[in-house]
C-alpha cells in the first residue's frame, strides 16, 4: 500500500527569498545600531556611519522588492490560514513595505537637515535631500524616532507570529520562505534490486 508525505505549500520565488532574509538580517542590525547611537555606545562616528549604510542598503533592497512583489504574484496561502489571518498578514506586510522606505528616506533626510556630511559605504557621498535646518532637524528626529519604535514592533510581531505558526501550529507556513526538499512517495513495498525483494523466477529453457 502507498503512502504520501503532505504536499509542501508552494514557495516564493527565489529572488523574493533571498531579499526577505537578507533584508531580515539588515533590519536588525539597523535596529541595534540605532539603539547604541541612541546610548552613546562604542565609537559614536564608526556606528553612525555603518548605521546610514545599512538604512542605505534596506532603502535599496526595499525598492527592489516591492518592484518584484508588483512582477510576480506571491503564492496562495496554505488553506489552515483563515481569512481574518490573511488580512491582517496582508496589511501588516503593507506597513512593513512602508516602513522600510520611509524609516531610511526620514533618516536621510534627518542627517540632510543637521547640515552634516552622508557618507556610505566607506566613503560614497550622498546629496542632501532636505536644507540644513535645526527646527526641521529636532522634527525629523523625532518622526525617524517613532518610525524606529513602529519598525521594532511590526517587526517583533512579524517574528512571533511566525514562531508561533512554525513551533505551535506546525502548519508549514515558514516553509514558504524556505528552500524545503522535495517530498518523495513513499511505499511499504521493496524496491527493486532491494536484498528483500523476491526473486523473479525464470522460466525453464523449453
């Protein structure tokens, strides 16, 4: 009698995979040198300067992203995720395309207005984009602030629900995301050439 493995849920393409991981890993190490510029910690310049970069590459990626999300439909969702969970997981993806090009073009800006110089990647100048001014500066702190804390907690949110439906659920919603291996049909039976499967016996020279 034969078996079969679940069919696994169909994946995103592989350019969409290797933007979401990448840009994951960026977003927290944006988020933690945020954090240390905030508290002063290590070499205040040498963080800022590795902070504007990484904010540079997530803009980037961002853009590239959102381009190839409009090109190419995501796949169906996996029939256990009900319809309210398909709404909220489409709007929180729609604030995480917002948040990811408006924390870095805020940023940009913010640095534009304190009349300091933006240098990226070891030394590649970027043009202003808002006029050095203190009133405008002290403003977009703030709105780069508060799109810190949103970043941080969609972000957190999109990290436990995942956990939740990968640990918990087990509905292989993560899978999506992933490069799974192919499930092989199984059966109960030898194959041929096994050591257990019988002998094909030969008919007698007549």
């Amino acid at each position: 009698m034969n078996s079969a493995h679940p069919i696994p849920p169909a994946r995103f393409d592989l350019l969409a995979r290797i933007l979401h991981w990448t840009m994951a890993a960026l977003i927290v190490a944006m988020l933690f040198l945020g954090a240390a510029l905030v508290g002063s910690l290590g070499n205040y310049h040498r963080a800022l300067v590795l902070h504007e970069s990484v904010g540079v590459a997530v803009l980037v990626l961002a853009l590239i992203r959102i381009v190839n999300r409009l090109r190419r439909t995501a796949p169906p969702q996996i029939p256990a995720i009900s319809r309210p969970e398909r709404i909220v997981a489409t709007g929180s993806e729609v604030l995480m395309y917002a948040l990811f090009t408006a924390q870095p073009i805020v940023g940009w800006a913010l640095v534009s207005a304190s009349g300091a110089p933006i240098r990226v990647f070891g030394g590649v100048l970027l043009p202003a984009i808002a006029p050095a001014n203190a009133h405008l500066y002290h403003l977009l702190r703030d709105v780069h602030t508060f799109l810190a804390f949103g970043l941080l907690a969609v972000f957190t949110a999109h990290m436990c629900a995942v956990l939740a439906h990968s640990l918990v659920l087990r509905d292989q919603v993560l899978n999506r995301m992933l490069r799974t291996p192919r499930f092989r049909r199984t059966s109960t039976e030898p194959a041929p050439g096994h050591p257990l499967q019988a002998p094909v016996p030969t008919p007698p020279d007549s």
